[in-house]
C-alpha cells in the first residue's frame, strides 16, 4: 500500500506541476499575442457623422432691456413723486425705485 500511495503523490504533483507551468505559458503568450495586435492594429476610425454626438449651438448672449425713452423716463419719475406725496411709496421705496428707473 505504502508503494501505491508514493505513486499517486508522485502523480499528483507532476500533474499539478505541469498544469501549473502550463497556464503560465498559455498566460504569457496570450500578453504577448495582445501586444502584436495592438502594435500592428489599424488606427481607430472616426464615427460616422449619424453616430456622432449631437453639437449644440451656445445659448444666446443674455442683453438687458433697452432702457425706456427719456420722455417715459421722466413720466415715470412723476407717478413716483405722485405715489410718494399719495403715501403709497415710503421714502426708500421711493429712491429705490428712482435709482431703478434712472439706472444707477
């Protein structure tokens, strides 16, 4: 019995050993495979026009309201002297609303 063990140990470990060394190789050549291949690959095409992604124009430049003409200008200033001596519009709702409507 001692000899048939002894055999099957040996048997074991030669197969474990070859297996072992195997995959290495196999493992090894497969890198270097990959390397040819992407040394020798041609280069990347460019996506066809219908799969490329979408290109958007950039949104408009934000420009603020043309400010009112001079005659409306001072029309207003005069409903705001109105509403303030009316007491509609305290006093800083009044320079508020002055500074907004000359613009400084």
């Amino acid at each position: 019995m001692p000899g048939l063990l002894r055999g099957l140990a040996r048997t074991a470990l030669v197969a474990g050993t070859a297996t072992a060394v195997s995959n290495r190789v196999s493992r090894r050549q497969a890198g270097r495979w990959a390397a040819q291949e992407a040394e020798y690959a041609p280069p990347p095409q460019y996506a066809p026009p219908q799969y490329a992604s979408p290109q958007y124009a950039p949104p408009p430049e934000y420009a603020p309201p043309p400010g009112p003409p001079a005659g409306d200008t001072i029309a207003q200033l005069k409903e705001l002297g109105e509403l303030r001596s009316q007491g509609v519009l305290t006093d800083a709702e009044f320079e508020q609303q002055k500074a907004r409507i000359l613009g400084s």
